[in-house]
C-alpha cells in the first residue's frame, strides 16, 4: 500500500492497517450514500485514508468510538468535496455545450442550485456544529454517544444541535428570501 510510505513508524503503520481493515466497508457506505457511484465513493475512501495518514499520529485507538467517527466525518466530508466538484464539472460541461440556461427546465435548474446551496449551508456552518450534526444524522449515534466522543456534556450536545438547526433554517430562509426577490424582480 502506496500510502504506508507517508508514515513514519512501525506501529503507526500497524494502526493505519488496522484501521483500514475494520473500517474500509464502513466508510465506502458513507461515501457511496453521498455519491450514490461505486467509483467516486472509493475516490472518497481514498482521500479520507490520505488524511488518516497525514494525521495518524492525531488518531486514538483503532477500536474506539471516537476514531470510527473521525473516519466516519472525514470520508463524508471527502465525499461531499467530490459531489460539489463533479456538480462544479458537470454544469461547466452542459455550459460548454451549448445549451443555454434559458432553454433549460427551470425545475432542473432549481432543484441543482437548491441542492448546491443546502450543501454549502452545511459544509459552512461552524466545525463545532457540523460535526455534531454528521455525528447525529450520518452516524446515528445519540446524544450520550456524541457526548463521549466529542467529550462534552449531553446539554451541551442538545444545545448544539438546537443552535446549528437555527443557523440552518436562517440560512434557507434567506435563500428562500432571494430566490422570491429573484422572481419577483422579473
């Protein structure tokens, strides 16, 4: 494995097999559930272990709960860098091909940006809410769960998830805001 050449150690080199051996599978079908493509989704994989391996030393211990979410966060968060690029990729090709926005259904076009913005939303919203939230949604783990893993309280969690939610809804409003302001100026 080309990637064991990054790390230094022995037995960092022993952890990152470990890892990649109890947790590929795991971390594939976080991938695969954002890409929805096989390919990308070993893409995701691959750049998630990159990072593992640029970061091993950072790492706990292979069975603990808080390494599975680290894996978990970042192959999502590599997984959503190749969603929007390939999104980025896909409209620069229909752009280049000659069809002109206004000839395209609007239906189509909303629904992309809607898409593209709920995305950014989430990939802007603060670390320390994002990560609860990938752990709440994408994990299924609990509040108690979070708690341990993050080491804070369980209210702390909550009021975490509540706040994020908020910064949430602000956001869509005010996208929700522009896109009438949009149509309303036509």
């Amino acid at each position: 494995m080309i990637l064991l050449m990054m790390i230094d150690s022995s037995e960092d080199k022993r952890k990152f097999c470990i890892l990649y051996e109890k947790y590929r599978y795991l971390m594939y079908k976080a991938a695969v559930d954002i890409l929805h493509d096989c390919y990308l989704a070993e893409d995701a994989v691959h750049n998630a272990f990159v990072r593992v391996a640029c970061n091993i030393k950072k790492v706990a211990e292979p069975d603990s709960r808080q390494t599975k979410s680290y894996l978990i966060i970042i192959t999502r968060n590599a997984a959503i860098d190749i969603f929007r690029k390939r999104k980025k990729q896909l409209q620069r090709e229909i752009t280049t091909d000659g069809i002109e926005e206004e000839k395209m259904p609007s239906t189509c076009m909303k629904e992309t940006d809607t898409e593209n913005e709920i995305l950014n939303i989430l990939r802007n919203l603060p670390e320390k809410y994002r990560d609860i939230f990938l752990l709440k949604y994408s994990a299924d783990m609990d509040n108690s769960e979070i708690a341990k893993v993050c080491g804070i309280k369980e209210g702390t969690v909550r009021q975490r998830l509540a706040r994020g939610k908020a910064l949430i809804e602000d956001e869509l409003r005010k996208l929700e805001d522009n896109g009438n302001a949009a149509y309303g100026s036509d």
